[in-house]
C-alpha cells in the first residue's frame, strides 16, 4: 500500500547522515582513542545531548519539507495518543512495552518515514506527559524513530509469516532499544573500574564491559522485555494489523480524487 | 452562493454514485435543511461543499461545485476555509486544541492572519456564541451544548459566507439544542450567514429552515420551500405529521401554526369518553419487581451523580429516564448494570448485586447498550459479532428484524449508525435478560429506523421484559414509555405515567400534546387510536 | 503606601528552559559538593517559588529522587566494580573475576573511602544536573513549549499538541471499551482480552483521526508557501553539507590523530549549516501565532541569571582548578570557592524576579491525564485505568 508519507530521496539521505551521526552519539565509548577530549572530559555525553536534538530537528524538517498532510498529521497524532498512553502500562519486571508495538505495527502498515516519525513523537508526548523531559530525551526519541523505521523496512510477506516476523522483530527491537540506551547511560554511572569504558582499547574488550554492564544494570528487564514484546504482538499482530490496514485504506492516502466537467454543458441551475 | 451543477459524485470501489445529477442553489443568507433517510447521502453532499469529497476521501466528482464563486476542482478544502466552515458530526473529534480560546484561534493561525486581527475575531467569535466565560476551560470539559458552540465558533473565526453543519444537535439535550440553534438563528439573520445543515430531529429545526433540501437515497436531491417538500417527504416530525393527517392547509411546521388549525380537533378530542392509562400489557394485580434501587449514593470526586436514589422496576414496564445532561441518567443505568457501585444504598437486579455478577450471570439478569453503541463491537464482520454473542441464531435473527438486509461480512464499523444500533442491540437482546436498558438510543437514527426500534420495544415488554430508556429524545419517550422518571441533580424529581409527566411539563411535552393541550394525547397513533372513524 | 500586587503571568517556557539548561552546564563544570548543594538548593528554591499548581509541576521531585537513586546505584557499583584507589580501606569485599568474555572484569576487593567520595562527587554532579533539568520540567508549560516549535516542525509539533489533547480520551476510551466487554458477559483478564481491548481502542482512535483529518483539512491547515525550487535546493545542500560536516567532525572526536581544532571547526560549521538550513525551512509555513507568550524584561533577566552562573562556573573551572575539582586523595575537607557561589546566588533571581504564577493557574489547563471531568460518561474510573 501506498505509505503515509513518502520519503524522498533527498530526506533520506539527511535521515542516513544523521542516523550515522546519531549512532556515533551513541556508540562512540567503543570506538573513541584515549587521549582525544572525548577519553579525557567528562563532557563528552553532554555534547552528544546537544547534538541529537540537532539532528532531530533536521531530519524532521527534512521529512517535512514539502508539508505533511493532514491526514497523515492527525494519524500521527492520534497514535502518539495511543503509543504515550500506553506507556504507563508498560515496564516492570513484566516488561510488556504496548508502545513499542504501537510503533511496531503503525510502522508496518503506513510505512518507514511514518515509523520514524511516530517513533520520535511518542517518546516526546510521554515525556511531556508525564514531566519526564531529561538529556536521555533526545537518545530515547532517535531510538524509538528507528524502531519505527525498521519496522517500516521489514521485507514482505502476509499472514502467520508476517506476525511472526513482526513478534521476531519485537523481540529483537526491544533489546537493541535497551542495548543502546545502556551505551547512553554507560559514560554517566561507571566511569572508571572494571565495567567502564576504557578509550583506546580493541573494541571486543569494551563490548565485553559493555556486556558486563548490562548485565549488571538491565538485563532482568531487557529480555522479560523482548520476550513480552514477542508475546504481545503474537497475540495482537493480526487483528491490529487488520484494524490499521482497513484504517489506511479508508485514508485513501493513494486515491486521486478525479474532477470531470459536467456531462451535459452546465445551465444555470434551477430552483 | 452554493452552486452545484449537474453534480455525479462517485467513491472509489462503489458500485452506484452517492449524488447523481445534483443541481442545486443556495442564495446567500438563507438557512437551507437537508433532510433524508441515514445513509442517503447527506453527507456527501455536505462534504461537498468544500471540496472533502472527493479530493480527502477518493473518487470522481463530475460536474461542478462552486461556493462565492470557487471551483472545488481548483480550491481544496484548505484554501476554502475563508469562505466555507464545515463543522462534522460529534465536533469532539475535530477540536485540535486544548483550551476554547486556543481552538478558536487555531484556523486563523493557518491562515496566517495577524495576530491583532486574530485577538479581535476571537473575542467576536466568544461573544457571539456565549462562550466568553469558558474560555480558559479545556474542551473536553465543557457540555455537549458548549463543545458544539465552540466548535462553531472556531470556524466562524475565519469569517466564512457559508457553514456547513453535519446533525449538530443530535447528540444535545432539548436545552442545549435550543442554545445551538439560537446561536445559528443570530449568524443568519445578524451576519447574513449562509447555512446548510443535516439534522434528523427536524422537529427541533424545521421552523428555522428557508429552504429544505430533500436527499432521496438514490442519488437525487431536490429542493423546496419547506411546506413544499415536507406535504410528502417520508421523514417528517409529528406536527407535520399530524397537519397531514387532519390535512391542514397550509400545512403547519410549528406548534404555533398548528394550534390555529386544531381547534376543532381538541373539541372532537375532548368530547370522547377518558380512555384507560396507556399499557402496554393489562397492569397485573401485583407486577413482579424486576429490579430495585435504594437510597443509591454515587459520587465521582466532588459531583455527586446521584443523591439517594430510590427506584422499583416492574416486569412490562417501559420507563423513560429524562433529564439534562449530566443529570445523572446515565449513572443511574451504569449502577444497574453493576459498572458503578453505589458508596451508599443498594441496587438488586432479580435480587442479586448487579456488581458481584460476571459473564454468563451477568448477561442473563441485565443487558445494557451504552450510548456508543460502537463500543460493543470490536469483531470484524456482523457474522462474527453474532457468533460471539450469548445465543448466535437469536442475534442473527433479530438484527435482521431490525436491520433487513445487511451484508453479514460487512465491518460493523462501516455500518450506518441505525445498523449499528441493531447489531448492538441484537448482541445484547440475544442473551434474553429480563431487564434491557438503553443509553441515547435514537442518537442520529431516521423516523424509519426509530419505528422499527419502537416496535421492538414494545413486544419485548409485551412479553414481560423491562426496559429503561435515558433519553433526551421526548418524542420517543411519548411513543413508547409506559412511565417516565424525571432526574434532575442526581435526584428523581418526578416518576409517574408518561402520559401525566411529560404533559405537565413543557419542557418534556411532545409536539403533538402541545398542539392539543390540554387533551392529553401524545402522538399521532394515539389520535388515531382515539378517532378510527376519522378516516 | 501598598504596592499594587504584580500581576500573574506564567514566564515563557523558553526562558525557563534557557535558565535551567545554563545551570546545567554550571554544574557540569564544577565537582565541589558544596557548590553541587547550593546549585541543587537554588532550584527547589526557584522551583518552591515559581512553580503552579499544574500536575507537572510535581515532576520537580520525581527528578530529585531519580537523582538520588542514580546516585546510589553509582556508589554501588563504585564499590563493587570500581578500580582500586589506594587509601583508607572502609571495608573488604570478596573478589571475583569474570569470565574472559565479559572482558575479565574485576569485582569486589577493598573499598576505600576515597573511592566511595570520589563517585559521590561525579554522583553529586548528576544530581545537581538532574535537579536543573527537573526544575524546567516543573517550572515550563509544556503545551506552551510546543507553541514555540520553529516553522520547520510545524506538522510534527502539531500531531505532539493533538497526541496531548487526546490521550485523555484514549484512557477514557480504553475504560469504555473494558466496560463494554463486561456488557457482553466476556472476561476481561488474560492475553486475547487485552488484545481485543487494544485492536478496539486502536480502531476508535483511527477512526477518530480521519474525522480529525478533515476538520483541519477544512480550517486551512497546511496552507504553504510555494518555495521556488532553487530556494529549496539551496536550503537542501546547507543541511546536507551540515550533516556530512557534523559526521567527520564526529569521526574526527574520536581519533587521536586529529587536531582537536580541526573536530570542533568541523563539528561547529556542521552545526551551522544545520541551524541555517532549519532556518531557511521555517519561510514555508504560513503561520501567524495567537497570544504568543511574551518576552519581558523578567524573561531576559532569567536567563541572564543563569547565563551568569554559566559563565563564572566555566571560568572558575580553568582559574581555580583545585577548588571546582576537589581532589579525594588525599582526603580533604572541599574549599568554597566565593565567587561561584556568588554565581549561583545571583541564578537564585528568577525566585523574585519571574512573575507570580496564580494560585489556580494550570488547574484549568490540567495535565490531560488527571483532569479527566467526572461527567456523566466518563466516570472517575478511568482515571485510575
């Protein structure tokens, strides 16, 4: 089906740029050399908060250039809705996460750029909902976008195969999500010893930390996550699927309205 | 100032076009009344207007709309939004905002309009539609009346020639109906506003009407001065209906005009001998107590919904809970039903607490449709909500009564709203509670689909079941109630047989009781009941 | 004489903001717990002083306890994981090695009170940090922040507004539809019930947003500008160069090869060509703004305050290295420095100088899940679904 907003090539190359950026403001106490300011400071992951918002802003804007139209705007914003208020049922040690299988399956059905999109106005209208606006914000939003935007990537198929690609998907997603939110907060809570990061060091041995670190941090959350993730939209994929479907056709985001002048030459019309 | 010409609109996938060969003119400043059955295609039209259809929802419009003069081929909805306000059905869906000033705002911002042009249009636009004192509130706050004002007064804020309203009193009470349509009376005769409106409660509207637009079901639209299209349109409300019964000339669209006609009528009326209380079952000795409420309490936060409410329902009874919104009507369903426990008092539905029961228990003592019927169904098709149902075959059975003719694979979601209040109906009828209460049934249902209902009701108290009715809908209540209880603060002002209620109070009296008070006759069927030989 | 009383107002949100983030970054150049206290005690103080009765502004304290806890959670793993200090020994934990894949990481061993202070200091730091960013979070409209998106986000900053709006609606529905399921006697427990409660409510809200659709559609939204194509090409190289500049000047951070020089020019004129292209981007909206939140004196004055704090903090830090950064080792009672105090004194002014805030403001325009009215078909319930 058509997708609810169309990507362009010129917003996706701005959304693979800052997507590179971006995972570097995530990753970058793997790869960074010691003795550069990024090693020595302890400022390193402030920079990077700065510069995520920055690169938002751009992709969004890019995303937006020719206009979004209200229909995909008022989609995104209902979803939003949706997506934030069921992220107060999520988390504990449970660990279902509906929003993300919101952002799962609106991805699939109204295509990558509506994921991405999605993705960053959920994470946003949760925190503002719930006053939780903080410098994991930004890191929190591109996670998210990409969740939607893989989801929107996700090869072909129907049926059983496709939920159950989608409950794969869900599963994996939920972990990646919780892997890169741990290299966020890495740089903050180990700073030095044997679970943090060492600059300069062959990458294997910081990922063992990293390792050791989630273990130690989340990984009782992360695959009660995952898993109830996978189990939610086993459950929920098919009828939900089926409900936005019916949605997106009755958009008729793809159908050109047709105008044909009258059949008969018009006459001043009677009372 | 509307001009269709020789107007096809088809949609995508149909079959048959929603509007053939439409031409029709609206002058400027007249307020023009579409009328038709549900699904006939009004609509359509009205989503015409500004181009909606076809440029949002697909398909082929041929020929020409044009309004001040703009094409809808070359203007799309957006860049009509200076000449033509659209306000949808049920305006809590559009609002974009939170708080009424910011909503009203909202359009011009679009427009890019100034910001002292926009600080004195939306003090116009409050003052206008009474709104000045909500202001500050958020929308979902406010009551049907307001949301619907407001909603009114965020596109009036663009200064548009034209409005365009989708039933914007089908979901208010009389009261808050009237505000509405005071408020459209003003912008019509002070602004010279054009407007075109859908409504099914022509009751409340026909009076205010220039001209009324007749959308048939297949298609075609005619048009006409209200006495005109209404001798013989097939949706009419009582007052018209009894006019053409007593054939009256002219024919009479108001109480007021009726009541100079019906002199002789009351005489005739008054010299027949008291008839007996209408029943619609011989009252027994002793009617079994099917229900019973005591002292209930009800409280959310610090509205108290209902203040020691006692009430005792009969088998064969059919009562009318009325009063205005928020009065606590629908509470008073929800604690029979067990949604709401009472903090004080008791409520016993056959004896039991309606709150202690679940599943199978539950739907065999007492069955509820809550005022979206819509809620109750979240299956894919009919077939499958009738599956689902407590007993298949009965629910089967009894929507195609009610419903005739409905595709069973069809979505319930793409249902007109009267199907969809069958299908509801059928589900929870199919358990074969005793006690059936009903939230707002008649909200955007036709006169057809409204007899149909009527009759149903009748035969399931007929043969012993007990139905409670909230509605603001006085003409049903008329038509159908056996007694009618009056709420009013979370208390029952008044509880007595309908036919006493609603004749004492004008506030509740049906058309036809107030065009031949003080004879105490509340619609047509009764009339004709009373004089057979008249015809 | 009586003075008149000042009027109520709510200061922009942007302003707040600007004033938190800069106090923000005067913590994150200093370690001195004192001074990490006086920043945190200015903003309860500003928070105490300035803050409506709005459901936001509890958020206040819910940052303060994060804090505490991330500050606990530091401590912990400084004594299990951290990398031994010499010093004064607290206590002995057993030692542990992990396996080669996790990197062979240490665990336990003595903890020594320079160890534990050490990570209570950094732990401070993000406290402090965390009480700034709450004090925003309470002090800042959000609904009014959303007014001050630039052009560039306009439809994205619209579909935040309408997802804030309606999340009220969406619990309520959510509420209606488990009520409905108990009408029709089917249980309300279990996985497939709250599948089927989540398919309805999607499908409610679906079916909500096309309505929603065409009522913006009808009030003029998405009115644009027409950009001639050379403009729009233009805007598109600024961005695109940003971000390609942006990605070496990352890459660049992270390889000791490079000049630092070289990573912050490039990263610096990354970031404005960026800031020039959203610039540019913002000319396609036709938009005016109603009631915009104005910008007074109280405003600037705000901002200058923490601006202030910023500026000294930074200066210190490179003057009086030894006070902003107090050592552990060897153990030492940390030194006050006067001028950063003064500083975070002076970032105190919003305090006084913002304008009251009404004692019911924020009470209408409620935090949308809390203010759910207890009419007639949206029961209390659903509040606390």
């Amino acid at each position: 089906m058509t997708p609810a907003h169309t990507i362009t090539a010129r917003s996706a190359l701005a959304m693979g740029l800052a997507s590179l950026v971006g995972l570097l403001a995530f990753a970058w106490p793997l790869f960074v050399d010691s003795g550069t300011w990024l090693a020595d400071s302890p400022d390193g992951p402030w920079f990077f908060a700065l510069l995520v918002p920055l690169l938002l802003a751009v992709v969004v804007a890019e995303m937006s250039e020719g206009g979004i139209d209200a229909k995909t705007v008022a989609l995104l914003g209902v979803l939003t809705a949706v997506a934030a208020a069921l992220r107060p049922l999520s988390g504990g040690v449970t660990g279902f996460q509906p929003m993300f299988v919101v952002l799962i399956i609106g991805g699939r059905v109204f295509g990558p750029g509506f994921g991405f999109l999605l993705g960053a106005t959920s994470m946003l209208a949760s925190a503002l909902i719930t006053g939780g606006v903080g410098p994991w914000l930004p890191f929190q939003m591109i996670a998210a976008a990409w969740v939607g935007l893989g989801a929107g990537l996700l090869p072909r198929c129907r049926g059983r195969r496709e939920v159950a690609l989608l409950a794969g998907y869900g599963a994996l997603s939920a972990l990646a999500f919780g892997v890169l939110m741990n290299l966020w907060f890495w740089p903050f809570i180990a700073t030095d010893g044997s679970i943090a990061f060492v600059a300069g060091d062959p990458i294997g041995q910081n990922l063992g930390r990293l390792l050791a670190f989630t273990v130690a941090t989340s990984w009782g959350f992360d695959i009660p996550r995952a898993l109830g993730n996978a189990l939610l939209i086993a459950a929920l994929g098919a009828p939900a699927l089926r409900t936005l479907r019916r949605a997106h056709r009755v958009a008729a985001f793809a159908a050109a309205p047709t105008f044909t002048p009258p059949a008969i030459p018009a006459t001043p019309a009677t009372l | 100032m509307i001009r269709f010409e020789n107007v096809t609109l088809t949609y995508p996938d149909a079959r048959e076009p929603a509007l053939r060969g439409v031409s029709l003119h609206i002058p400027e400043g007249e307020l023009a009344l579409v009328v038709g059955r549900t699904g006939s295609g009004k609509s359509s039209l009205l989503r015409a207007v500004n181009g909606l259809a076809p440029t949002f929802t697909g398909g082929t419009l041929q020929g020409r709309v044009t309004v001040d003069g703009r094409d809808t081929r070359t203007h799309p909805p957006r860049e009509l939004a200076d000449v033509v306000g659209v306000v949808l059905q049920d305006p809590r869906n559009g609002f974009v905002t939170e708080v009424v000033e910011d909503e009203i705002a909202y359009g011009m911002e679009s427009l890019g309009l100034s910001t002292e042009v926009m600080r004195r249009r939306v003090e116009e636009a409050l003052d206008l539609l009474g709104l000045n004192d909500v202001r500050q509130r958020p929308l979902r706050t406010l009551s049907g009346g307001q949301q619907q004002r407001a909603a009114i007064a965020s596109v009036l804020a663009q200064h548009p020639r034209v409005l365009v309203l989708d039933e914007p009193t089908s979901a208010l009470d009389p009261a808050a109906a009237e505000e509405v349509l005071a408020a459209l009376q003003r912008l019509v005769h002070d602004l010279g506003l054009t407007v075109l409106m859908a409504e099914h409660r022509l009751e409340r509207v026909v009076q205010f009407a220039d001209r009324i637009v007749h959308v048939h079901g297949d298609g075609q639209v005619t048009d006409g001065l209200p006495v005109q299209v209404m001798a013989d349109a097939p949706v009419a409300p009582p007052v018209v209906e009894l006019g053409r019964w007593a054939r009256w000339e002219p024919l009479p669209l108001t109480v007021r005009e009726a009541r100079r006609f019906a002199g002789p009528l009351r005489a005739t009326l008054s010299a027949l001998p008291p008839r007996p209380e209408r029943s619609v079952i011989p009252p027994p000795a002793a009617p079994a107590t099917v229900a019973e409420v005591k002292g209930a309490r009800v409280q959310y936060g610090s509205h108290v919904a209902l203040s020691g409410v006692d009430l005792r329902l009969h088998a064969g009874e059919i009562v009318a809970v009325m009063g205005r919104n928020g009065a606590g009507k629908s509470t008073l369903l929800r604690s029979l039903v067990g949604l709401t426990e009472p903090s004080a008092g008791q409520v016993r539905v056959g004896g039991q607490n309606p709150v202690e029961l679940n599943g199978r228990d539950l739907t065999s003592t007492v069955g509820m449709v809550p005022q979206d019927p819509g809620d109750l169904l979240w299956n894919e098709s009919v077939r499958q909500e009738c599956i689902e149902s407590v007993d298949a075959d009965e629910a089967r059975r009894l929507f195609e009564e009610l419903a005739p003719g409905v595709d069973p694979a069809m979505h319930p979601r793409d249902l007109s709203e009267g199907q969809r209040l069958a299908l509801a109906l059928a589900v929870v009828l199919s358990a074969g509670a005793p006690l059936l209460l009903l939230d707002e049934p008649t909200r955007g249902l036709d006169y057809p689909t409204k007899h149909r209902l009527v009759g149903l009701l009748r035969r399931r108290a007929a043969a012993g079941g007990t139905i409670v009715v909230a509605t603001h809908d006085v003409e049903l209540a008329a038509d159908v109630a056996t007694r009618t209880v009056v709420i009013a603060e979370g208390d029952i002002v008044t509880d007595g047989p309908t036919r006493d209620v609603v004749t004492a109070s004008p506030q509740f009296a049906p058309q036809v009781a107030k065009v031949l008070a003080p004879v105490q006759m509340l619609t047509v069927a009764d009339v004709l009941a009373a004089l057979p030989e008249a015809l | 004489m009586m003075r008149a009383p000042r009027a109520t107002r709510a200061l922009h949100p942007v302003a707040w903001w600007l004033w938190a983030l800069a106090l923000a970054a005067a913590a994150s150049r200093t370690l001195n717990p004192l001074l990490l206290s006086a920043i945190i005690a200015v903003a309860a103080l500003v928070v105490a002083a300035r803050r409506s009765q709005a459901p936001w502004a509890a958020s206040f304290r819910a940052f303060l306890v994060l804090g505490v806890a991330v500050l606990g959670v530091r401590l912990v793993f400084e004594a299990l994981f951290g990398a031994p200090i010499p010093g004064t020994t607290l206590f002995t934990l057993p030692e542990v090695t992990l396996p080669e894949w996790m990197a062979g990481a240490r665990l336990g061993g003595a903890v020594t009170v320079e160890a534990l202070l050490a990570a209570l200091y950094s732990g401070l730091q993000l406290v402090a940090i965390l009480a700034c960013v709450g004090a925003a979070n309470a002090l800042a409209n959000p609904t009014r922040l959303l007014k001050s998106v630039p052009g560039a986000l306009y439809e994205a900053g619209v579909a935040v507004v309408v997802a804030l709006t309606l999340v009220p609606s969406a619990l309520a529905h959510l509420q209606l539809i488990r009520e409905a399921r108990r009408l029709r006697g089917q249980p309300s427990r279990g996985i497939t019930s709250v599948a089927r409660t989540a398919t309805a409510v999607l499908a409610g809200a679906l079916e909500r947003s096309l309505t929603l659709a065409a009522a913006m559609d009808s009030r003029g939204f998405g009115r644009l500008r027409p950009l001639p194509a050379r403009e729009r090409r233009i805007t598109a190289t600024l961005t695109l160069a940003g971000l390609i500049s942006l990605l070496i000047g990352g890459f660049a951070l992270l390889d000791a090869s490079t000049a630092p020089l070289a990573a912050v020019a490039l990263l610096t004129i990354g970031a404005a060509l960026a800031l020039i292209g959203l610039h540019r981007s913002n000319r396609r909206a036709v938009r005016s703004v109603y009631r915009p939140d104005p910008w007074r004196w109280p405003e600037t004055v705000t901002v200058a305050s923490g601006v202030i704090a910023a500026a000294v903090y930074t200066a210190a830090a490179v003057a009086l290295p030894a006070e902003m950064l107090p050592v552990t080792n060897p153990l030492a009672w940390p030194a006050l420095p006067l001028a950063p105090l003064l500083a975070t004194l002076i970032a105190a002014a919003p305090a006084w100088v913002a304008p009251p805030v009404s004692s019911t403001s924020g009470k209408s325009t409620a935090d949308p899940v809390a203010s759910l009215a207890p009419n007639d078909h949206l029961p209390a319930k659903a509040v606390a679904a």
